[in-house]
C-alpha cells in the first residue's frame, strides 16, 4: 500500500539521454507506480507513488540519473498518495 507520494522535476542535460526509460526500470525495480514526462523547459518531471523509503531511494536515484544524465537540480514536492496509479509508465506532456 502506498504511504507516500512525491513529483520531481529533475534539470539538467536529462532530455535525449534515456532518462525516462532508466526511471521507468528504476521505479518497476523498486515498486513504485506513476509516471514520468519530458516537459518543454527541457526538464523531466516524474510522479512517484508507494511506501515512502522507496520513494525516498528513487528521488536519490533522480539526483543521479543515469550515466549518460548530468543532474544539476531535482526539486521534490510531497503530495498525498492517491493510490491512483496501476504501474508506471511514461507520459507525452
């Protein structure tokens, strides 16, 4: 059951590098739902539903991204959880 929920909008060179795609595996491998986007500005912003430590893991994951990423900024906004979401997936904005 999800006890947390955080949208993070990561900045940096995080378009055009597969980050979407490594976020997507990330959060299947640590049992998150929602979704991640590319957004006009150039950032990627991501909406990570399930119990809180593995929430927390993947916001420190996004602050890295993957290697071809280079993260200068993740903003972390906490919401309450909705239960919403069925998987994760990856949205068009």
């Amino acid at each position: 059951m999800a006890d947390a929920r955080a949208r993070v909008v990561v900045r940096g060179m995080v378009q055009g590098v597969g980050f979407r795609y490594w976020c997507r595996r990330e959060a299947a491998r640590n049992n998150l739902t929602g979704w991640v986007r590319n957004n006009i500005d150039g950032s990627v912003e991501a909406v990570f539903e399930g119990r809180r430590g593995d929430v927390e893991r993947m916001i420190d994951l996004c602050r890295e991204g993957p290697t071809s990423a280079e993260v200068t900024a993740a903003e972390v906004e906490w919401e309450k959880p909705t239960g919403e979401f069925e998987g994760f997936g990856i949205e068009q904005f």
